[in-house]
C-alpha cells in the first residue's frame, strides 16, 4: 500500500504543481482588469439586448479568458511596433522621463536592466554548469556560470591572465533555487561538468534525491578505470 501511495503521488504532484503555477500566473495577470472585463461584458449585454445572465464563476472564467486573449495581443502589438522608428523615439522619451524622476529612476533603471538582461535573445542565462569550493574549501557546490565579472572588478584584483580572469558564478540554494549566492571565483577553481542545467535544477530541487545520468563517455571512462582486471575493451566510440 505504501508503494502504491508513493507511485500515486510521484505521478500526481508534478502535474499539482504545474498547475497550481499555471492558476497563479493567470490570476496575476488577469486580476487587475477583471472587474472591468466583468462590467464590459454586462455592458455589452445590456446594449445588445444579449443575455449574458451568467453565474459568478463563469463570468470570472470568460473575463479572464478575454483579458488573456487581449494581453496576447496587447504584446504582439507592442513588440511590432517596438521595431518601428517612430515607436522607437517615443519609447527612448519615455525611458528618459522616467530617468529623470527622483526616486522611480533609481527602480526604473534596475528592473530595466535585469529584464533585459534576462529576456535578452542574444544569449543564454547561464552558459555552463561547474563546481565551486563553497563554502568552504573542503566543501563543494553546484554553481551555475553567467559570464564574466566586471572589467572594474577584474582591474582591481588583477585578474589579467585566462586562469585568473574572474567568474560570475551563481550558487542556487535547495529545494528553492530561484534564491542564492554570486560568487565571482577565478576560473582556476571551477571544475566543469556535463551536467545540463535542466537536470541540475532537477538535482537542487529534489535535495540531491534526482541524480542526473552520466554521459555515455563519462559511463565509459568510470568502466576502464574501475575494470583494472580487463586487457581488451570494446571501443566504445
């Protein structure tokens, strides 16, 4: 019974919980304009003479829908416009109003930047999984590479030669990586991995209980060491 309740459960929550985040997106989304979507639609029904007489929760659930569809479309509008001249020079002003207002440009400026950053298409979010010495030396952790550190930093503490050049490495914490530590670490001390970042999310949020399978080369290499005893093995290319 105690097997079966497991195996319930292992092929229940991830479906739980994907759809518990799936309900929070859309009422975050949708939360701010539903009482005008509702009052539209009672509003169209009124002027059309169409009988809209729904209960309360299917006119939440048709409201939502329609705000949805209209911030779909709201975007997609948005971005085609965003690469045409005119709408570039109203966005530039826009960005430097907000720039110029005490207090809101320091905000502005910092959610501009992180957004950009990571919605950008030019290139990944994290490019590597490694191996860190954290937190101490004699402990190791699994650190996610983001890029370079700052020119500035790299100036300062001499960073100059490639096994020196300093590492913008984030460090996840478990089972909740959205939240963690930036390291800037020299590349000397990371040890890389074929890990994927997808299977190291999996390894950080499940506490170490999903252990990512070794690559094919990787399983190879452990059998000829481990194996001391045998002369002749295949080639495994």
């Amino acid at each position: 019974m105690k097997r079966n309740l497991l195996s319930g459960l292992i092929l229940l929550l991830p479906l739980a919980i994907t759809i518990a985040l799936f309900v929070f997106l859309v009422d975050l989304l949708t939360t701010p304009f539903l009482g005008s979507m509702e009052a539209l639609l009672q509003f169209i029904g009124r002027t059309f003479s169409i009988n809209l007489n729904l209960q309360a929760p299917y006119l939440v659930f048709l409201s939502r829908v329609l705000i949805l569809i209209f911030l779909f479309f709201f975007v997609l509008i948005l971005g085609f416009l965003g690469n045409r001249l005119f709408f570039n020079w109203l966005v530039g002003t826009m960005h430097l109003i907000m720039g110029k207002i005490p207090l809101i440009n320091t905000i502005y400026k910092v959610c501009k930047d992180i957004i950009e950053a990571v919605f950008s298409g030019n290139k990944k979010l994290f490019s590597r999984v490694v191996v860190v010495p954290f937190p101490s030396k004699e402990s190791k952790a699994l650190g996610l590479v983001t890029g370079n550190a700052p020119c500035q930093v790299q100036d300062a503490s001499g960073s100059h030669t490639p096994q020196k050049l300093l590492k913008s490495v984030f460090v996840p914490t478990s089972p909740h990586p959205i939240s963690g530590f930036l390291l800037l670490i020299e590349a000397k001390h990371l040890d890389q991995t074929d890990i994927s970042i997808e299977d190291a999310f999996k390894f950080l949020i499940s506490c170490g209980m999903f252990v990512p399978e070794p690559h094919r080369s990787n399983a190879a290499d452990e059998d000829e060491t481990d194996d001391s005893t045998s002369t002749d093995l295949p080639d495994m290319e």
